[in-house]
C-alpha cells in the first residue's frame, strides 16, 4: 500500500501542508486568529496557561513537538514581547530540522495592526512556498497514527473498537506506526498489556504510568465524573467496563514501549510497532498530544461523536446505526447485525487511512473543527501525589 505525501528537509514525511501560527501566550490569540484568515493552510495553537514559563514546561515542550509535526510545512511564532516565553525559543529547535519558521514580537512591530500586517505577509509567502511542493508516493510504513475513542456506547466495543484495533494490526504488518493513549480508561486492563509487552521494562511501564494516571485523576476529597452521560446513555455501566471495550482498538500486537510527555521531555517512536502513551483521554488535547507524537492521523472509534482536529486528520469509525451522520467517515454498523465482520471492517478502514494519506478530505476536515488545545499536567498535583516519570 502506498500514499501521497510531502517529503521534508528533515527526511519526514507530511500529507498535509499546514502553517502552524503559535501564540506562546494568550494576549496574541487574537491577533493570530487574524493572521490565519488570510490562508486556508493556516492554523493556529494558542498557549492559554499564562505567559510564563515555569510550571508551563509541558506545554512549552508541546509547542515545539507540534511544529515539528510532519503536517506543518511552516511555522510563524508570536508573542507579545512581556512574557517569559521568547519566540526563538520555540522556533530555533524548529527551524533545525529546515523548516520555513518566523517570529513576531507585537511590542516591537509598534502594535497590533502592525503585527497582523507582518503577519499576513509571512503567511502569504509560505502560502507561495507550499504551492510549489509536489507530493511524492511513499509506502504506507511512513505513517504514524494515533488511536482514540470518544462517545463511547455499546457499539463501540463491540463494532468501532475491534475494528480499528483489526486495522492496527494490519498496518503494523505493513511496517507502520501506531499509537494508543487514554491510560486512565485502561484501568482493570493492566494485565492483558503487560502480556504485550516486548520486554519486563515496557511492562513496568505500563503498569506505573496507568496507576499514575489513575491517582491523578482519583485525588481524596474531590468528586471527577470519568463516565460521561452519552457512555451511561449508551449502555456502558463502569469504567473497567469501558476500558474492556476500549481496549479492543488496541489490537493485538506487541507494544514496544509508553510514549511519555511531561515537563522535561516528549517521546517519539523509535522503531515500527505498537506503542502506548500518555496521549490524554481529553479530546482536544489527545490531538495535540499525538501531534507532538509526531502522527499523521488519527483513528477515532464512537458510537455517534466525532472530534475534528485542525492539525491531524480524524477518521471517524462508528458502529450505531441509529446515530450514524454525515459527520462519521466509516459505518461498521453492519457488524452488530452479524453482516459485516471484523476483517472486513478492518480492510475497510486501511482503504480509508490510504486515502485521507494521499490528500482526500475527511467526512467533515475543514468544517467546524476545534480548538488546538494545549493540554498539561498540573505540576502543582504532581508534586503533592510525588508522581515520576519513568
């Protein structure tokens, strides 16, 4: 199986040609906003966790990982000019991997309007830069994808769930990359990974980064809702059993380490295989997360949601007839029926991910898409619970 992508200075391979805008604090979201309406290609990722750098270490590292990311053809970096956080900080590891990078400081442009101005130019000479780009075949072992799962009900683990974990297998047989996150809704899975495991390191891992996610999240004297509505709605009852389900999208494959991000560092794949992460279970965020991942794409299991990623495409896979929209990019609904198998579905989705790879749109890419949200751990909790990396 082969794709159409963009090849990078750094040897990376991109199916998207984005230029990432990266607001370092949140008094230039406006102003990037403004930028962006000039391009089609524009996107912008907004630091919303104050203009200062200490406790913000996570997020900083992000910003740097998501314009890295393969999509991003050019990055423009802006900031106010009073805040901890220095444009070429951002932009120097970004630009060493050949990438088109600028920077703008607001104070020193004399002001807002003068800023945009810039801005608008910048981006209209990447724009220039991105037309003259010709897309290459590559095979399809150059993708990295990400795995999540959102709107949870019965169909999910049922049909979207094994299905996508059926089309993960598939991939990784034909040498790609894929990656699975969402520790907390793995609880009362730990043993079944473990077994997964291509070593007694990667199984410690696991079984260290799910209890830490799990104290994060269960702190004494707070009340957390980890079932939604839609997934009681849905027929699903307790969190073991969502991750039951959940797990299904996982396949079966070895997983040959957990991808952390944290205050001092982002990992990457380092080799072809399966990997878990820290990708959060939040939505917006776990795109970003896989993002600084440095994936391509992600697969999305529901019942009837979708989330829409401005950065990575999200291919919707959804097994609820009844639910089942224009929004969804894949229909295994057939699979409850017992018309429709695992196998099939899964072949239907490796068609899928070759297509939205060479350049075709997603059932709703570029329509209504959300917020890049930067997402991190509060360094505060992390210190009182005395949790560490591995």
């Amino acid at each position: 199986m082969k794709f159409l992508g963009y090849e990078r200075s750094d040897g990376s391979i991109g199916i998207r040609n984005k230029i990432c805008i990266i607001a370092v604090d949140e008094c230039c979201e406006g102003i990037a906003r403004k930028i962006a309406e000039t391009s089609d290609k524009a996107i912008v990722l907004t630091n919303w966790y104050t203009c200062m750098l200490g406790g913000n270490e996570e997020t900083f590292l992000q910003m740097i990982e998501v314009g890295k990311n393969p999509n991003v053809a050019g990055v423009i970096v802006i900031a106010m000019g009073c805040g901890s956080i220095l444009p070429e900080q951002i932009a120097k590891p970004i630009k060493m991997l050949g990438k088109s990078v600028e920077t703008i400081i607001c104070q020193q442009e004399k002001g807002t309007r003068r800023t945009i101005e810039k801005g608008i130019k910048m981006v209209l000479e990447m724009d220039r830069m991105i037309e003259k780009l010709e897309p290459k075949e590559f095979p399809i072992s150059r993708l990295i994808v990400g795995v999540k799962c959102g709107g949870s009900d019965t169909s999910s683990g049922i049909a979207s769930n094994p299905s996508v974990g059926n089309a993960v297998d598939k991939l990784i047989d034909l040498g790609a990359t894929c990656i699975g996150g969402e520790l907390f809704e793995l609880q009362g899975c730990n043993e079944i990974l473990k077994k997964r495991a291509v070593n007694s390191n990667v199984a410690e891992k696991i079984e260290w980064l799910i209890e830490n996610e799990r104290r994060r999240w269960s702190v004494e004297g707070t009340d957390i809702e980890t079932m939604s509505i839609g997934n009681s709605i849905g027929g699903l009852t307790t969190i073991e059993e969502k991750s039951l389900g959940a797990l299904h999208k996982m396949g079966n494959k070895p997983i040959q380490n957990v991808l952390q991000i944290n205050k001092d560092f982002i990992d990457k794949p380092t080799t072809p295989g399966f990997y878990l992460s820290e990708a959060t279970m939040l939505c917006g965020g776990s795109a970003i997360n896989f993002a600084s991942f440095g994936a391509h794409l992600i697969l999305w299991t529901c019942g009837s949601a979708g989330f829409n990623s401005p950065i990575v495409p999200v291919i919707r896979v959804s097994g609820n007839e009844e639910l089942f929209n224009e929004d969804m990019d894949i229909d295994v609904s057939d699979i409850m029926k017992n018309k429709m198998s695992i196998d099939q579905a899964g072949d239907l989705i490796l068609k899928k991910i070759e297509e939205i790879a060479s350049g075709e749109k997603t059932a709703i890419e570029d329509w209504g898409e959300a917020t890049m949200t930067l997402y991190q751990k509060d360094q505060r909790v992390e210190k009182l619970l005395n949790i560490r990396c591995c």
